[in-house]
C-alpha cells in the first residue's frame, strides 16, 4: 500500500483550493458567454496552456494506450467540463460543488465492479460516510430562490454524471495509465477533448460575444484562469497524485471542494442552511475514515 506523503497532501490541498474555486469562476463565466462556451473555452485553453510544457510528447503517440487515453480524455477532460457550466447556470454554483463528493463514491464502484479492487472496510464506510454527507448537502427538498431543488433535478443529474465521468477516468488512470508520466498524459488528454473544442467553440457566436459584449474580457480571463490552473496544471497534479497514492485517495480531494464552493457561494449571496453544515462535518468525516490507516497488528496477535 503506497504512503501519503508531505508532498500528496500538499498536492491535495492545493487541488481543493483551486477545484473549490471553479464553480463560482463558471458562474462568471456564464454571465457572458453560453455554458457550452464556457466549457469548450475552458478545455481549448487548458489545451494551448498544455502545449507550451508537453508539445514534445506530440512526437509520439502512444497506440497500445488509445483506448484509456480516449476514456480519460472525454470522461475526464471532456464531458464534465460542459455539463458543470450547464448545471450552475440554473442551480447555485456551490450546490454544483457538492456533487463533487460523489465522485469518490462512483471510483469506489466502477473500482469493485471492473477493476478488481480491493477495499477495506473502514475506507468503504468512510465513502459512504461521504456521500450521506453530500445528500445532506445537497437536499434536494430545500428552497432556493428559483424555488425547491426537486425542480432542478436535470440539472443536479448533469453534475452528478460528470462525477461519474470522473470515477471511471481516474479507474483508468489508476490501473490501466499509472506507467505513463503526468504531463504526457494530460497532454494527450486535453489533445482528445480539445480538438473537439475548439471546434464547437469555433462554430458559435463566442467572438461577436468576446467583442461586442460589456465585461465579456472579464469574464474570458475567469474562465482562462479556470483553463490554465484549474484545469490544466490541476489535472496534471491530479495525475501525479493518483500515481504517488491511489485512485481513492485523488479523488478524496472531492469531498473537501465542497467547503471552498459553499463558501466562494456564501460570498457571492448564495444562502448556506443548517443541513449545509452538517453536511460539511458529514462529508469531513468520511475524509478522515477513507485515509485513516489500518493499526498495525502486534506481534502477540493482538
């Protein structure tokens, strides 16, 4: 079993503060631009920033890894990044955050159910701690301004399949991609959904909006930031983290955005109940069940 080190959680805490912080730069984004443009403007500048470090891992394409590079590039690089802008366009964007703590709960799944993992028991209550802790997040039967979540649930639906696209991106990371280095990867990754992007983004009035809306710059350089350290240095600490610990462990950072998004929400007006609160703790604790290591047996067998 690999060891969390100084250097994991650091990583770690660094994805939480920046993932944390992508929901209300969407919700900036969005302002301006349709969240189908947000989305493939975040991926295509992910993929232009990623050039400038790995262009030379264009020299060679790695065939016997086309298929998981294919699924890691659209479920983990592709698909989420246009449904999360299309689900904080009608549901508070710190809701949209806590969907996020699914996401360790679908690795798990996609993990024992394809991948052969194996799991000990205080790491499988410690998900499930964690997705009770985002159900009472979330609370679907609580008011917002637009009127009950229920109302809504397309739209939490969106969000929660982007964090199923991310349970089985990091599944192929983990066991089918942990013999390829983190910037090779990320950069055939972002080529995959990228190209598609820029394509989609091409194909729409995004330019006319860039030039001729007021606060359109604004919002390009949320969404640009959201690009270049959301997505594409994340993703690249991201994949260095699974390899430096496990699946499990990467995709833990999800249960913590949700602190960073309720509060960038609270900020911003967004209201915070009681049941978010609990939640947090919720959710806190199933951080601290998944990575709490196993005692060590004593000689005696006690």
């Amino acid at each position: 079993m690999k060891q969390t080190t100084p250097i994991a959680w650091g990583i770690f805490f660094l994805l939480v503060s920046v993932w944390g912080s992508s929901f209300i730069l969407m919700k900036r984004g969005i302002e301006t631009f349709t969240p189908d443009q947000v989305g493939a403007l975040r991926i295509a500048i992910a993929l232009l920033f990623t050039l400038l470090y790995g262009a030379k891992h264009l020299l060679r394409f790695p065939w016997k890894d086309g298929w998981s590079l294919l699924v890691v590039g659209l479920l983990g690089n592709g698909i989420p990044y246009i449904l999360l802008p299309m689900a904080v366009a009608h549901i508070p964007s710190g809701v949209v955050g806590i969907t996020n703590a699914l996401t360790p709960l679908f690795t798990l799944l996609v993990g024992l159910l394809f991948f052969q993992r194996s799991l000990r028991r205080m790491q499988a209550i410690g998900v499930l701690v964690g997705f009770l802790g985002a159900v009472l997040l979330i609370n679907p039967l609580s008011e917002t301004a637009e009127g009950s979540l229920l109302d809504a649930w397309p739209y939490l639906l969106m969000a929660a399949v982007s964090t199923l696209c991310y349970g089985i991106s990091v599944n192929f990371i983990g066991h089918k991609l942990s013999h390829m280095g983190p910037i090779p990867m990320t950069m055939w990754a972002f080529v995959i959904a990228g190209v598609p992007a820029i394509g989609w983004l091409a194909a729409t009035d995004f330019t006319q909006r860039l030039t001729t809306l007021p606060g359109a710059w604004e919002s390009f350089a949320f969404v640009a930031f959201m690009g270049i350290v959301g997505t594409s240095v994340a993703i690249t600490l991201f994949n260095h983290l699974i390899n430096l610990t496990s699946p499990l462990f990467a995709t833990s950072t999800t249960y913590v955005v949700p602190v960073v998004a309720l509060l960038w929400g609270l900020m911003d007006g967004e209201e915070l109940g009681l049941h978010h609160a609990f939640g947090l703790l919720t959710i806190l604790l199933g951080v601290f069940l998944v990575n709490k290591k196993p005692r060590q047996a004593s000689p005696d067998g006690v």
